[in-house]
C-alpha cells in the first residue's frame, strides 16, 4: 500500500473527513474545539493531515511539531480500515516526515480501574509495536486529563513541550488552559502495567 500524508487545508472534503472522524473517535474531554485545530493548521502552527490510499481516506494524523521535536496530538484510523495495519503505516509515513525529529505522545493511562482497560492495553502494545517506548517518570497534562509519555528517540523535557504547546495554542490560551509536562517521581500517576 502506498498511503501518503495529505494536508487537509485548503481541501474541504479532507476536512470534513478529518472532522467526522476526529469527533467519533476521541471523548469530548480529549478533543481540543476542532475549529481551533483547523485555525492553528491554517497560521502554520500544526500539521492537519488525511491518511489516504489514492484517493481512499485511511485516517487521521494531527501534528505540532518545530526543529527539533514532533507531537502527535490525534492519531485515528477510518472503522472499516482498523486492524488492517493502517496506524501502523501512518506512524511509519510520519516518522518519514518528521525524520530527525524527537516523537513523542499522550495516551490514556493504564488503569485497571477504566471502563476500556483492554483498549487502553492494546494501544500502548500497538505503539510499542511501532517503536516508541515509554518514560514511566513524565506524564503530560492537557486540561484535567492526564496522559502517560511516550516517545521515538529521547525524552522531551518540560521547557521543550512548554515552548512547543505555547506556539500552537497562543500565550492567552496558555493562561486559560493547563497543558504541561509533570516529571513524576512520586508513584501519584503510576500505571497498572
């Protein structure tokens, strides 16, 4: 299969693709207002693409990135496609992209307490499958969730995330919106693995 990375920007279609499956596929709490997905990609501060296959959308990919680190921030596959190797084919077209780059992202924890424990288990395997490894020291806040780290190529440190996330979002919502980077030496976020 020779899936690309499409940008969704200036293309109606893709966007209303992306937009669909971004909202069916992530809680209310995990999703950022999709107008201010489409907004930062648009002023050039992320990276909004279509998985496709020819002409077949796949999914989606939602990137910040700078010169030297790159943040998934929305990683999706279309339904019908699941389990059919696609996410593993977008992380490999995205580490193609965002070659030489340090990749990092935000995943649910791992707590037997969740109602979708084994979903949560499953993508922590399918991301381990496709490289990244955990930093079971840092966890990444974004509102009132908080996510387990993973990364491709080294750790990124909270002053990087800091400068990264404050460059997409602007300094007013950064005032208004807790998003960071806790290096956790307690066992306060540890995960049930």
């Amino acid at each position: 299969m020779a899936l690309k990375l499409v940008s969704c920007i200036g293309n109606k279609d893709l966007c209303r693709k992306f937009k669909k499956l971004y909202i069916k596929s992530f809680p209310a709490e995990e999703r950022a207002p999709y107008l201010l997905l489409l907004n930062r990609a648009k002023k050039g501060k992320a990276d909004m693409f279509a998985a496709m296959n020819g002409d077949e959308f796949m999914g989606i990919l939602y990137m910040l990135s700078d010169e030297k680190i790159a943040y998934i921030f929305y990683l999706a596959v279309s339904e019908e496609k699941r389990g059919k190797g696609i996410g593993g084919e977008i992380i490999s077209a995205m580490k193609d992209y965002y070659k030489g780059k340090r990749i990092f992202l935000a995943r649910e924890r791992i707590e037997k307490s969740s109602p979708n424990f084994s979903e949560r288990i499953k993508r922590r395997e399918f991301y381990i499958r496709n490289g990244f490894i955990d930093y079971p020291d840092r966890f990444i806040r974004e509102g009132i969730v908080v996510y387990a780290f993973m990364g491709i190529g080294g750790a990124v440190s909270a002053e990087e995330y800091d400068i990264l996330i404050k460059n997409w979002i602007g300094k007013f919502l950064t005032i208004t919106v807790r998003l960071e980077i806790i290096e956790n030496d307690t066992e306060e976020y540890n995960e049930d693995i």
